[in-house]
C-alpha cells in the first residue's frame, strides 16, 4: 500500500473512530474498494461522507467528490490537519436545512419546559 493510501485509510479510520466516539455506533470504514459502498465512512445515515486527513486540501476538489458520489444523501467533506481537530465542510443550502431542524427542535423543548413550569405553577397555587 502506497503511502497516501495508507495515510487515507488511516484518516477514515480515525474519523469512523470519532463519530463512534460521538454515539454513531455503526460508524465504520466504508468498502469502496470492493464496489459495496462509496464512501469512505459509513454509519451516519443520511450523509454522505468524503474523508480526507491531508495538510494540503483542495476543499472545493474534496466537495466536487463528495457531491458526485453522494447519490441523493447530504453530501460533507470531514478533514483534519495534523495536530488540529476534525472539521466538516458541506454546502450552505445544507446546512440551513440542518440549522432549521435543530432550531425546531430546541422550540419545542422551550415549548415543552414552559408548559410544565406553568403546570407546576398552578398545581403550587391550587389550595
């Protein structure tokens, strides 16, 4: 094994490592090279992940790859510099979507605390 391969095989483990780490159990190095999956992580459903562990990135060649080959899932470029953290690039449209989901949800958990303070509230002030 050449020594980028083997550097990239060691980046998209380190990443699969990660995500397991932040409680995607699944995650794992994807079989590209047998044809069964194209993408360098798996185990994050949805997104299609593109992995690149380089001190030279070109961003916009990684992203051009990822979005060819991420067959209708959120296509992310997840890359990491020696001695820095990992970071994850995805398209602005993308992230909005994103954005608005989490906004929805943290709505819904003010919602759902707000009701229960008033609730408690009330049962305080029942005789």
């Amino acid at each position: 094994m050449t020594n980028s391969r083997r550097k990239g095989k060691d980046g998209e483990l380190e990443w699969a490592k990660y995500c397991r780490e932040q409680g995607y159990l699944k995650s794992r190095r994807g079989q590209q090279h047998s044809g069964l999956e194209g993408e360098d992580v798996v185990g994050l459903p949805f997104i299609h992940q593109e992995v690149k562990r380089v001190e030279a990135l070109n961003l916009d060649k990684a992203m051009a790859q990822s979005i060819r080959d991420c067959q209708g899932k959120v296509p992310i470029v997840a890359h990491r510099k020696n001695n820095c953290e990992w970071e994850v690039t995805m398209l602005a449209n993308d992230w909005f979507t994103l954005y608005r989901e989490w906004e929805a949800s943290e709505s819904m958990k003010r919602a759902e605390t707000e009701k229960l303070i008033e609730e408690i509230i009330e049962g305080v002030n029942e005789p």
